[in-house]
C-alpha cells in the first residue's frame, strides 16, 4: 500500500504568500490552496484536511470565523489549524486560540518554522480517510464574498453634495471637560449624508448628540439609516444604547459590521447591553435592527461602501464609501504595519494594500493619536503618530485629510500644536493637501 499523505489546506488571499506556503508543504503533504475563508470552508467540508493553514484578515469570510466554523459541530472532525497572520497583537493570538487555532505563526515565518508547526500538529494525528461528516452549515453563497467590484455608486449628473458631520471625535475614553470644549470629548461617530442616504460611522458617545438632532428633524417621518462599525471596542459602541431612533418602531436601521471573533455581530450589541450593563435589552429597543454581517462591497442606500481589514488588537476594518462621484475613506483605529513589525515584506505590502485602498479619496478620516515621542512609549497599543498619517493622506493623494480618534490627553491647545505640527509637514512634501483635526460639531461638504 503506497504511503498516504496529510491533506492540508492553504487559505490566503496574498497569491503570492499562499503559493509559497503551499510549496513549502507540497514535497510532504497533499496541498490545496484557497484565496479566502469561504472558498476554504467550501473545499474543507469537501476534503476533510488534515491541517489547515489560515490567514487571518482575508476578504469575505475571516480566519476566526473559519476556525470557529471548522472546529464547531458541523466542521471537519480532528481537523488542526495553523492561523499566519502579519498581526502580531497578543488580542489576535489569544483570540485565534479561542476560535479554535492550535498555533499561531506571525509573517514573514521561514518554511522551517511552518513544516516544524505542520508536523507537530500532525505527529500522532489519526491518517483521514474520505467520507468525514457531512456539514450542517450552509454558509452564505460565495458570489457576493469574493467579488470585488468597483465602486459604482452614481457620478456626474445628478450627483448631490455629500455632507460629513462630527459628531464624537475622541478615541479610546470620552473625556468631555473644559479642555476639550472645541475638538469634543465624545467617542467616535460620524454622519455622512449622500443624497436622501443616512449613513453612520460608529457608535461612540457622540451618536446620543446625533440621535437627539435626528428625532428633531425627522419628527413623525419614519427613519432609515445605515451604520458601519469598525470593530467593538467600548469607544465605537458605546452610545448605540442611546440612540434614541432605535427605539421608535417606525425606524429601520441596518448595522454593517465583520461577523465577530466569537459569535455574531448582533450578538457584539445584545452582550453589551445584557442586564447586567443596561437597563433595556437590545430585543425590547423598539425600532427595526437589521444586522448585516460583512462579506465583501456593501450597497447601503446610494453609497456603496467596500472594508478592509486593518492593524489593530482584535478584528477592526477600514470603510472606503463611494457616493454622487465622491470618495470617503475612513482608517481608525490602526498601527502601520512596519512600524509595528519593521520594514520586512509583508508588513510593508499590508501597508501598501491599506495606501492602495485609500487611493484618490477625496476625503481621509484617518485616526491620529499619538506624537512620535507618545508612540515610543505606546507602541504596540494599535494607534498612529501624526506623521504616520499626513505621509499616509499626501501618498494616497487625498484632497483632504482629517485628523480624528484624538487621544484623550491631547487638550484643546495640544491639538491646536499638533494641527500646525500637520500642516507644516505637508508643503515640503510637494502637496497641497489640506489637512484639519475633527472637531465636535464640525460639518463639511465635498
Ligand atoms: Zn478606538
Ligand atoms: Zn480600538
């Protein structure tokens, strides 16, 4: 009888990283390769692996999702996971781990360290046959998850202006007081109106503000808004329960987000509301909550909004929203790559891919949190310096940058410094990119 060999499977969306990953492994195992999470969950309930080697922040499904699916009960008995990911964040290595990854690889690796990783895990492991469990999932159609359409939201004639409103500016903590009476002390949340179109960026404290301006201009007309979140932390979710809208029946609201490391997108909402935390449950809040689980570009109203995943502790993506022929590309919260890991390949191509992203925008939202002397003390935290972004928004080639997520030590006049600090790096680099900080209350028109 010949010898039978490991199936693993390969799943990353990087051709090049997934190729060399597979020829590291070919010479020992049977290698099939998948360009995203659920072309992978496809061909792993049809091979039953072995191993499969993962990365986490691919387009479509992502690696902790894939993992929950593959170890959960309609997945691929026995099966082991090796999750690589250029993220080398404690929060990711310990939340792979409870997904259900059994080793954690960060990019670059050598193929010594792989095939080592690789055959521990499958050192006494039980040789496959074919013919495992079949799946109880039936996971949404991959059409809409690896297709990556350009944006085709409408242009030229008939396009309105598209209006942009601060409403919270703050990262990490709201700290309202007299020192930060004009850049604003509430978290995270910002309104875009395209056209007849509501879209919400995150649920920090400042989303009460905009909720009580709403009711005001809404009165008795029924609601309907979309709000993308980029990730859970208590900064960006935190006034969701003080949305007043979503307690009037006669509104709609949909909440766009990645499915979460462990369990659902609603699910991120109804525990954070949970009895223990508030006093209404998110099923008792009245209005119409349409969770949608992100997979790929988004229609929402006459904006069409694509994500990308970013460097920050835990899940947390990036929006570019295309509306009436104009371009928002909103980046918080996130660390660069290289920074964080030095300059080697892959960091460097993850930060090219985040710059390619937000391309010719004519708006950058792009958190800025730290100074450089901040950063040599916060490094690792998943946060920019100020330098960091304006080279970011002048490469990108931006009309406009705002700086946003403003730390909460950073008092009015620190910001006043660091706005001047800004603009002063922009013309010797050959730009005329304008570059202001978010303040509450702010609103602008492209
Ligand atoms: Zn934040
Ligand atoms: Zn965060």
């Amino acid at each position: 009888m010949g010898e039978l060999k490991y199936k693993v499977l390969v799943a990353d969306d990087d051709d090049i990283l997934r190729t060399l990953a597979a020829d590291m492994l070919c010479e020992k195992y049977e290698v099939t390769q998948a360009c995203d999470g659920l072309e992978a969950w496809n061909k792993a309930r049809e091979i039953k692996p072995a191993l499969v080697v993962t990365d986490l922040m691919m387009p479509g499904m992502h690696g902790y999702e894939l993992c929950e699916l593959l170890k959960g009960p309609g997945g691929v008995p026995g099966v082991k996971i090796i999750v690589t990911s250029s993220k080398s964040f404690s929060v990711d290595k310990l939340q792979a781990k409870k997904a259900g990854a059994d080793l954690y690889l960060v990019k670059p690796f050598l193929p010594s360290e792989l095939l080592s990783a690789a055959e521990k895990l499958l050192s006494g492991a039980e040789e496959r046959g074919e013919g495992g469990k079949k799946s109880i999932f039936d996971k949404i159609s991959a059409s809409e998850a690896s297709v990556s359409s350009p944006a085709a939201a409408s242009t030229g004639a008939g396009a309105k202006p598209v209006k942009v409103r601060f409403w919270g500016t703050r990262g990490s903590c709201p700290c309202p007081g007299p020192g930060t009476v004009r850049y604003g002390g509430n978290t995270a949340c910002i309104e875009v109106r395209a056209g007849d179109t509501l879209i919400i960026l995150e649920c920090g404290t400042g989303l009460r503000g905009m909720g009580a301006s709403l009711v005001k201009e809404f009165g008795s007309r029924p609601m309907e808004g979309h709000i993308f979140l980029s990730h859970s932390h208590w900064d960006h979710i935190q006034g969701f329960p003080f949305f007043v809208p979503l307690y009037n029946p006669k509104n709609s609201f949909k909440i766009y987000g990645l499915h979460a490391a462990h369990g659902s997108l609603k699910n991120v909402f109804s525990g954070s509301m949970a009895e223990d935390y508030f006093p209404v449950l998110l099923s008792d809040m009245g209005g119409k909550l349409d969770f949608v689980e992100m997979a790929g570009p988004q229609d929402a109203g006459e904006a069409k909004v694509k994500y990308r995943h970013l460097n920050h502790p835990g899940l947390c993506i990036g929006f570019r929203m295309e509306t009436h022929g104009k371009t928002i590309t909103y980046i918080a919260d996130h660390e660069c790559f290289a920074r964080l890991s030095g300059e080697n390949q892959e960091s460097m191509r993850q930060d090219a891919e985040i710059l390619d992203f937000a391309r010719g925008s004519d708006l950058i939202i792009r958190e800025a949190q730290y100074t450089e002397d901040e950063y040599s003390k916060k490094k690792g935290w998943g946060h920019s310096t100020f330098d960091d972004v304006v080279k970011f928004g002048i490469a990108a080639g931006t009309r406009k940058l705002v700086l946003f997520h403003h730390d909460p030590e950073h008092t009015d006049e620190i910001m006043d410094e660091k706005v001047v600090y800004c603009k002063k790096l922009v013309s010797p680099a050959g730009s005329e990119m304008e570059c202001e900080a978010a303040a509450e209350g702010m609103a602008l028109e492209l």
